[in-house]
C-alpha cells in the first residue's frame, strides 16, 4: 500500500516538473515587443519639395528637358513639403564628406536610441542583442560597434550589422532577433533601422537613377524586443509570425535594383522595369504562404474550391480567388515604396482606402525612410488611438534582392498615444487629402538580364 502511495506521489511530481517544463519553455520561446521609437528630425531639416529642386539643379548641369522631368518628377512623389533630409542638403554647395555623412548617423541611430531608453526604461547593461540595418551607407567599425560604444553595453553583446539589404531588410532584423531569442535566455534584443541619406543624393543625367531622389528621405527607427516571461505585461505586442521570401537566385530579380556608375562614373540606384515582375513574384508566394497561416477556416476554404475548380476546368478561365486578407488582419502596414506601389498593393489584396491610410500619410509626412518606413506607419495607427487589444497587425517590406519580408504581431493591450511618437502633436491634422496626381514619369532602364 505504502509503496503505491510513493508510487503515485512519483508520478505527480514527475508530471509536475514536465508540465513547469513544458510551460517556462513554451513562454520563454515567446518574443515580446516592449516598445519602439521613431526619430524626428529637427525642423530645420524639414524640406520642400521647391527647396529640393533648387538644390539639385544648383549642383547640377541640366538640360531644359531634364529640369522638366526632375520638376515634374518630385512635384507627383506624393510627398509633403515637410519630409526631412540631412543637414548637408541646406548648404548652397553638395559636396558631403566622411564627417557629414557620421553626423546624420549619429543623430538618426542615438536619436531614435535615446527615445527608446527613455520610454522604456531599460538599463543598457540589460541588452543581449543588438542588430543595425542600414543599407547603402557603410563605416568602419560598423554601427552595431557605433552603439555598443556610446552606450557602453556589455562586451558578451551579441551583435550584427545588416547591410546592403534593402528596404526589407528591418524585418529581417526582426526575424534574425526572433531566432537568437530562441537560444538566448532572458535577454533584449535592440534593433535600429536606418538608412543615411546624406551621401546618396544623385546629380547625374540617368533617369532611372533619379527615382530614389524624388522619395527618399532621412528617418530611423530602435526596437526592444524581449523573451523575458516577466515583459508580458509591459509589452505592447507579441510576435506571431515572420515570414521571409527571396528571389534573389533569378538574375531578373537580383538586378532589377542595383547599384553602379552612370556613363559619366556617378554612382546611384538604378531601377529597371523588371522591377514589378520581380516585386510580383516575390511578394505573391510570401503573402499566400502568410495566408495559409492566419486567415480563417472560411476564407481557406473558399481559396481552395476556387483552386479546384481552376485547376479542373481551365477551359472555364475562372480567375484567382484572391483571399479577404482584412478578416484575418486589422492593421496593414506596407513599405512606403512609393505611390504606385502602394496603388498596387491595396488592389491586388483588396485592401480599403482607410486600410491603406497609414502607409499614404507616411509616405506624405516623412517620404521613403527605407526599412523604418512601417515603423513611422505603426507610431500613425497608435497616435491614431486604432489600436485595440488583441488586433492583429501585419507589416510587410520588400527591396532590392528581391526580397519579402511580412510580420504579424498582436497587440498586447490597447495602446495609447505617447509624447515620444513622432506623430502626437500633428496627429489631430490627419488623414489629409491627397491630391489626385499623374504617375511619376519613370523611364526604366532596360533589363540587363540575358534570361528575360
Ligand atoms: C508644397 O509647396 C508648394 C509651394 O512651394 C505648393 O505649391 C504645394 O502645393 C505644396 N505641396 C504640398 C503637398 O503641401
Ligand atoms: C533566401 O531564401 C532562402 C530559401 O527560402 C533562404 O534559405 C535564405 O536564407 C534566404 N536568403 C535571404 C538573404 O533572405
Ligand atoms: C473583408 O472582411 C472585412 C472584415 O471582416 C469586411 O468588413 C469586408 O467587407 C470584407 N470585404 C469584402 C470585399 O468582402
Ligand atoms: C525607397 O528607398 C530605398 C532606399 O532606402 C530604395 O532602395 C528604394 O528603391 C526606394 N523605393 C523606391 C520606390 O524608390
Ligand atoms: C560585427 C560585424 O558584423 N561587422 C560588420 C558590419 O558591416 C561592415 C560593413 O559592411 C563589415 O565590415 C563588418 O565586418
Ligand atoms: C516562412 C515561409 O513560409 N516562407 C515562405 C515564403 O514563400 C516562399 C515561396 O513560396 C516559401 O518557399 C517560403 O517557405
């Protein structure tokens, strides 16, 4: 008798001890987002879009016809006239130096930092994690080193530096922090989005380069996420799913955004027309692989009688089912790209104009900020007040590569309006109304791929 009451006890405590195992593995697996910080510029960095034509037909030896295009180019970007730029685009001469270009950094990545340290709280010597992405501009040492140094963090940081990755590339860093989350216990993982505009402004005679010039703009973003069971109740939203799709193995995609000399010898960012066939086939598999993850049961269903029927009866010409993804999402924030990218977005997927607000106000207050684009997207839905308990928030980023890169988070608790967010106090103004402008005049180079 004795004997099997030891037996029972045995069996209790080894039940105990894997159901406390089960459970402290499962939540330490889970990864919190605690807060995020977007940097706003000074206003005395704000540029107008006449300011910005000045400044490159100032530096720049244009034909009548091209001074037309630049005009016409900048005036349909979508943009406000209060997008920010570095410092070096407000002197009458471009001609930016090493030091310049360590200026804006240091203001962008310590701007958005200090932010974050300040609403959250958190001690320096707490991070584990830090991740930089930043994509065109360079240093050495590299920025991660930039952080840990002016912060003084640990020297068992754990770091890494993204670059050259595109626009896709901050949800990337989200994926990459998710993974060394798994193996690191207890830990912060920080990330910083940027992109320094400071020595990319293009004054050549190449068309296709001048694209990046009308929409890119100065902007970063910092990030504390954590796996710590504790942050849940601070946290503002768990990660749920990231999903990460390239093409980059096809030579149409690898060289539909590229970087090299005009025939002059002036570097830029060349974007040639493959670039849509490129962005279709990379962002579709992504998408319909984040489907078959988060919409529901009907809508499924609904996909694959359409699926059948198709592929039965081809003869019928049935077009493509394409899933509602509002009932499975609240919240979509697309990269900023540009106008007609966003166009295209909200028509493939069905998405409503109010749906699309976040990321056309962006693009207007703050332009083409890169990979911290749906991060200012993200702060606009917040200071909005939209965010409510349980919703589910999609972000989804895609660059030169090409690359795709979707994250569904869900928020934690309803979040209000915060002093830190960029958008606070000119909140109350938007959304505005867009004028309804002409497509800008792109004139793509021709596809370099012998493939095509
Ligand atoms: C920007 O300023 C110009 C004049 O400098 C004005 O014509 C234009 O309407 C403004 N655009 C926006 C979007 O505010
Ligand atoms: C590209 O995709 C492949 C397969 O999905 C993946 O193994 C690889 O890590 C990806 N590379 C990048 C840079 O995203
Ligand atoms: C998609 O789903 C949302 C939310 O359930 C609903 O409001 C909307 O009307 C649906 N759209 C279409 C086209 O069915
Ligand atoms: C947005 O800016 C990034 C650089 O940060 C650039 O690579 C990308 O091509 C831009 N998007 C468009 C549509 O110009
Ligand atoms: C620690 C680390 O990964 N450093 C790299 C950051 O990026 C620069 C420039 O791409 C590299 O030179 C560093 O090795
Ligand atoms: C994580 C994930 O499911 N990624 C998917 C994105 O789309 C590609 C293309 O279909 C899939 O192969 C990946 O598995």
């Amino acid at each position: 008798m004795e004997m099997e009451i030891l037996l029972l006890v045995l069996l209790i405590c080894l039940f105990l001890i894997c159901f406390v195992m089960i459970m402290t593995r499962k939540t330490s697996c889970n990864v919190y987002l605690i807060d995020f910080a977007c940097y706003k510029p000074p206003s005395s960095q704000k540029c107008s879009k006449e300011h910005f034509v000045k400044l490159i037909l100032n530096n720049g030896d244009y034909s009548e016809e091209m001074v037309d295009f630049l005009k016409k180019g900048i005036a349909r970007s979508g943009l406000s006239n209060s997008t920010y730029l570095a410092e070096i685009f407000f002197e009458q001469i471009y001609k930016p130096v090493m030091k310049d270009s360590q200026k804006e950094t240091e203001m962008s990545i310590f701007g958005s930092v200090d932010l974050l340290m300040a609403k959250t709280g958190v001690r320096c010597e707490d991070v584990g994690i830090v991740i930089v992405n930043c994509c065109i501009h360079n240093t050495v040492p590299c920025l991660s080193s930039l952080i840990v140094n002016k912060y003084k963090l640990r020297e068992e940081t754990v770091t890494y530096n993204l670059s050259g990755m595109g626009c896709s590339a901050g949800l990337l860093a989200i994926g990459l922090a998710k993974q060394l989350l798994q193996v690191h216990e207890n830990s912060y993982a920080l990330i910083v989005s940027t992109e320094i505009v400071t020595d990319n402004l293009y004054l050549g005679k190449d068309r296709s380069k001048h694209l990046t010039n009308f929409l890119f703009r100065q902007g970063a973003v910092a990030i504390l996420l954590s796996n710590r069971p504790s942050d849940r109740k601070i946290s503002k939203y768990q990660l749920l799913h990231a999903i990460h799709t390239n093409t980059s193995s096809s030579d149409r995609s690898y060289n539909s955004i590229f970087r090299d000399e005009d025939l002059a010898g002036i570097n830029g960012v060349n974007i040639n027309k493959d670039l849509v066939a490129a962005a279709i086939a990379t962002v579709k598999p992504n998408v319909t692989a984040l489907g078959y993850l988060i919409l529901p049961i009907k809508e499924k269903f609904i996909y694959l009688i359409y699926h059948i029927v198709r592929s039965l009866l081809p003869k019928l010409k049935i077009h493509q089912y394409i899933p509602n993804y509002s009932t499975a999402v609240d919240h979509f924030l697309p990269h900023v790209g540009g106008k007609p990218v966003l166009e295209d977005l909200q028509r493939t997927l069905g998405f409503s104009n109010k749906m699309m607000e976040a990321a056309r106000m962006t693009l207007y207050r703050f332009g083409n900020t890169s990979s911290s684009s749906i991060w200012y997207e993200l702060a606009y839905v917040e200071a909005k007040g939209r965010v409510k308990k349980g919703n589910r928030v999609w972000q989804i980023g895609f660059g030169s590569g090409f690359k795709c890169s979707s994250i569904i988070w869900r928020a934690m608790k309803t979040v209000d309006r915060d002093d830190y967010n960029p958008w606070t106090d000119e909140i109350a103004g938007y959304p505005v109304t867009l004028e309804v402008l002409e497509p800008v005049p792109i004139f793509f180079e021709s596809s370099k791929s012998k493939f095509y």
